[in-house]
C-alpha cells in the first residue's frame, strides 16, 4: 500500500436546538477527522461549541461542513443559489466554525460540503467555483475534501487549492463513481464487515464495486491522502468506524487528521 495514508471522518454536531442529538462520543472516538455541521443544514452556537470542544479534547481534526442554507431539509435538496451568495454563505459558515474551534484550542483544517451541495459541486461548475472562492478567501491552505476527477476536484486545483480524494465507507457507488441517490434501495451499505472490506479494498486498489456491477476509480493514482467518511445518521456508524479502523491498522495503514493534524 506504499506511504498512503488514511483520515476517518464522519458528519457530526448535527441537531439544532430542541431537536438535539444523542451522545456522538462514541463515534468521537473512532474517527480522525469531525466534519462540524455549520449552522446551516444542522448546528447551532451551543452544538457548535460543544463539538469542537470534543474534538480538541480528543486530537480529531475540526473541518467546516458547508451546506445550503436548509434546515428544513437538513441540506439535501438542491438550491440555486447565485454564486456570489453561496460564496458569502460558505466564507460565513468557516468563520463561524474558525471562532468556536479557537475557543476550543484548535483550529479549522479543512472544509467539506454537505449532502446536495457536495453532490452539486461535483456536477455543476458555478457552484463548484463557489465552494473554491469561499476557500480561496478565508483561507487558501485549507484542504478541500471531494471526490476524485468531479468538477469541483479539477475546479480546485484550478484555484491552487489542495483538494483531498473521498471515498465513502457507508455509501453505494455508481458506474460514473458517484454516489447513487438515497432514494436508492442499496444507497446505504450498513454491514460493518462488508463495509470495513470494501473500505480497505477501496484503499489497496483505488476502485469500489458499484451497484450495476463496474468498478469505477474513485482514488488518484498515488494518492499520498486518502479521506474515509461515514456518516453519523448511518444505521450502526459506531461499528462500522470502528471495525474500518481496526481493518485498516491490522493492513498497515496510518491512520491520520486532515490537514496536517495526526490522531494518536
């Protein structure tokens, strides 16, 4: 497997005020890398605050989970938004995070988008721009996760931005390497085995199994980096985080933070 190395992150700190959250420590625990919902599909100043808080006090790296502004939708449905605006929401999203985060004694490492805006981006090229302006402006060091060849990863390296290939552990693939809808009847691979195979698989060959029987890339050749999501809503996310970490270390992969930051 060479040098390679691999990042866990999952969507976390995702309730909103009385619509609370269970107890995501569990989950803390086995991941590298905190995906913190923003405020805008999900979040709120207190959940914000406490989820850094359990970050930092575990070595996991805080990434800004940017989204449409859509609560209502938990932020998976698409919406139009001019770029300059989505530009403006997504810069506000990463300053919100960068406060709470340096409250907490960390910082903001990189930036993901969530749910339609991260499936958008990887189509549409002005939405794709607007996630790399937002970057470019706060901060153009911070890493990009993405999937690999989409519009946003060639868009971000247009921009001198780092993009970081993703791959899903508890999501389905289609033939283009995407992923298949949730409306999908197999969207969600939720066998913590069968997850934590195809994870280390996906590592050691670059490809996945997708759900019409081809095996599209989904990782750069010699990719130094590799970002590993499961989501937090996911039936059973503990098990499978920590049966894919357990797999990993006993294939000799390292297990890292994004952006720099190392998980003992």
């Amino acid at each position: 497997m060479g040098t390679r190395t691999v990042s866990i992150n999952t969507d976390i700190g995702e309730g909103f005020g009385v619509w609370g959250i269970g107890d995501e420590a569990p989950l803390m625990d086995q991941v590298t890398a905190a995906n913190i919902a923003c405020g805008f599909h999900a979040g709120d100043p207190d959940i914000l605050r406490r989820t850094c808080e359990m970050a930092a006090a575990r070595g996991v790296s805080v990434g800004a989970q940017v989204s449409y502004r859509d609560l209502a939708g938990f932020g998976r449905r698409f919406i139009d938004v001019p770029t300059p605006t989505l530009v403006n929401d997504i810069v506000y999203q990463i300053g919100a995070l960068q406060a709470f985060a340096r409250i907490a004694g960390t910082v903001v490492s990189y930036v993901k988008a969530h749910g339609a805006l991260y499936n958008t981006a990887a189509r549409h090229p002005g939405q794709a721009h607007a996630i790399a302006e937002a970057i470019g402006l706060v901060d153009p060091d911070l890493p990009v996760l993405c999937q690999y060849d989409t519009v946003l990863w060639h868009t971000a390296l247009d921009a001198g931005l780092t993009p970081q290939a993703e791959v899903f552990i508890d999501r389905s693939y289609t033939d283009e390497g995407l992923l298949v809808p949730r409306s999908h009847p197999d969207a969600l691979v939720v066998d913590p085995s069968a997850a934590a195979k195809r994870a280390v698989h996906m590592v050691v060959t670059g490809s996945v199994d997708a759900v019409d029987g081809a095996t599209p890339t989904v990782l750069p050749d010699g990719a130094a980096a590799i970002a590993m999501c499961v989501h937090s809503d996911t039936p059973g996310a503990v098990d499978i985080a920590r049966q894919t970490r357990e797999l990993l270390g006993r294939n000799d992969v390292a297990l890292v933070g994004i952006g720099g930051g190392c998980h003992d």
